[in-house]
C-alpha cells in the first residue's frame, strides 16, 4: 500500500543528494553512523523493532490478555507472537529494503556529511 510513495521519497532522496542539491530532503539529513550506514536504513530498523514492541505488548501487558481466561484462548483469538505474520512482513520488507538502498549506494559516490 505505501510501497510506491516510500520509494517515490527515496528516489527524490537519492537523486537530491547525488545531483549537487544538498544533502538534505525536507527536514531529514543524511549522515553516515558508526557502523557505515545510512540513516534511512536505521530508521526502518527502528520502525521494525517498535512493530515487534508494540505487537509484544499484547501477550506481555496483564490489562491486555486478563479479557482471556487462559493462554490458550488467548493464542487462538490474537495467535501466537512467533507466528504473527505482520512481524514477519515488516522483516522481510526490511531485509529488501537494506538489501535495495545498498545497491543503490553502490551505484553512486556519495559524500560523507560531516
């Protein structure tokens, strides 16, 4: 569903930084972090984890599951956590997404922001 305008963003991102208009979109400014990756990526890092957080919550949080008389109903209404397939898109997204933004900036040389 939001695939086409995150990679709209991305593209405009991208060609920004490489055509000489700067280093910046909008409010977001791109630097390299210790481990020598974007910032695009480690946010989508962040998106992912808080999913998994979020989504945790509901087997976790005692005003959450006391709706269930045991654990076991309460698998059958939400499913398992290790099963949720939400959790598992989002990882694959992520892993394409890396893989995607790494190809890409191979492709180009792009200065380092200091």
């Amino acid at each position: 569903m939001y695939i086409i305008p995150y990679s709209l963003y991305l593209t405009s991102l991208i060609s920004n930084i490489i055509f000489g208009k700067g280093n910046t979109c909008g409010s977001i400014r791109l630097k390299r972090n210790e481990r020598n990756s974007w910032t695009v990526i480690t946010t989508k890092e962040w998106i992912v984890g808080k999913i998994k957080e979020s989504r945790a919550k509901d087997y976790i949080n005692p005003f959450r599951s006391m709706v269930y008389d045991s654990e076991e109903e309460m698998n059958n209404v939400v499913g398992l956590f290790s099963g949720n397939s939400f959790i598992k898109q989002q990882q694959d997204e992520l892993k394409k997404f890396k893989s995607s933004v790494n190809v890409t900036m191979k492709k180009f040389t792009l200065p380092v922001s200091k």
